[in-house]
C-alpha cells in the first residue's frame, strides 16, 4: 500500500502517482484519495488508527497550497506541499516541532 515502487521505477513523488492513477488507470481523484488515504491504512491492517480524519485516530495531514483537491493531479511537476502536521504536531524542516 505505498506508490514507491523499489523495483524497476522509484517515485515518491506523491502528486504525479495521483496524476498517474487518474490518467492511466482511469481512477476519478476521489478514488485515488480513498486509495492512498483509508484503502492503503486497511491494506496495512491500520485503518482503526489512521487512513481517515477522525476523532480519536492520529493526526496525519498534508495541507496543499492549490485553490482546492481537484487541483493535485495537474501540477505534479511543483511541489504544492504547503504544511505537514504528523501526530497532531506541524512538521518544521523534517522535524517534529514540540
């Protein structure tokens, strides 16, 4: 349940896998979203924990800079990651701020 393929072609380039799916696979971006989001948590046995916004799961959230979610797949080439909040503390270069 991850889009970094180890093998033949690594990526972890989020937003071009989402533009991928759509294109390619013929995915509409909602599904793509439930796909790397709740579909990827029960895939790892976690979706209890995390995969959704909920009272009483971790906080795991990518806030993009684009004028709403419809926007990821067309600019994949710049990176729209405006803030990342992990376990319900902002992400400050990398690090966990306290």
């Amino acid at each position: 349940a991850t889009d970094c393929n180890p093998g033949s072609s690594p990526n972890n380039n989020l937003q071009f896998i989402i533009n991928l799916a759509c294109l390619y696979l013929k995915m509409t971006l909602e599904e793509v979203i439930n796909a790397i989001t709740i579909n990827a948590a029960h895939a790892l046995g976690k979706a209890d924990s995390v995969g959704s916004l909920e009272e009483g799961k971790k906080a795991d959230i990518v806030i993009f800079d684009a004028p709403n979610y419809q926007y990821l797949p067309y600019r994949y080439g710049t990176n729209l990651v405006e803030k990342v909040i992990k376990n319900g503390k902002l992400v400050v270069g990398g690090e966990i701020s306290v």
